[in-house]
C-alpha cells in the first residue's frame, strides 16, 4: 500500500511554513524597532547628562541649606563606617516539646 500525498496536503503544509516565516519576520521587524527606540532614548539620556554641567551641580549646592548638607554628611558617615548592628553569626535552636508532637509521632 504507497500513500500518495494529495495537492490538499501540499497546500496546507505550505501555509503552515508560510504562516511561521510571517510570524517570525514580524517578530524581527519589532525586535528592530524596539533596538530603535532604545538607542534614541540613550541619546536623549546622554544629551540631557552632558547639559548638567559642573557649574550647575557647584550652584545647587551653594542653594543646598546646611540641614541638607548636614543630612548628607551623617548618612556618608554611616555608610562608609558601616553603622549598623554586628551580629555574633551563631544560630541557636532549643528544643520546645509540644504535645502535638507526641501524637503525630508516638516514636517522639
């Protein structure tokens, strides 16, 4: 018995190659225009970087209040001088017997 392939066969596995080609070319055309957008939105970012000069930054800080530099320099000095709690890193567990335990495991 030789199975013979209809035109019927031919034509939906065409389709079907067809069909993922197209979706496959879609799927690169959308990839492409995200890598588009991404690189203008790194452009404007940098444009917007280099506007902010050194004299800009030199100016906000002479507007800055000297309770804002103050807030800056304590939390500067708690994070270069590690101000936090140091733990002795020993874990230590007892043992509570419960009577729940008794009954779910006589062997207990």
């Amino acid at each position: 018995m030789i199975a013979t392939i209809s035109s019927t066969t031919w034509q939906m596995t065409g389709v079907g190659i067809g069909v993922v080609f197209s979706i496959l070319l879609v799927l690169v055309l959308i990839l492409q225009i995200f890598t588009l957008v991404a690189r203008m939105t790194k452009a404007k970012v940098n444009e917007v970087k280099n506007d902010f000069s050194t004299k800009q930054q030199a100016k906000a800080f002479e507007q800055a209040s000297e309770q804002d530099k103050a807030a800056v320099a304590v939390a500067l000095y708690l994070y270069y001088n590690d101000a936090h709690d140091h733990e002795s890193g020993v874990l230590t567990h007892t043992y509570n017997f419960h009577h729940w335990r008794r009954e779910l495991n006589p062997q207990l």
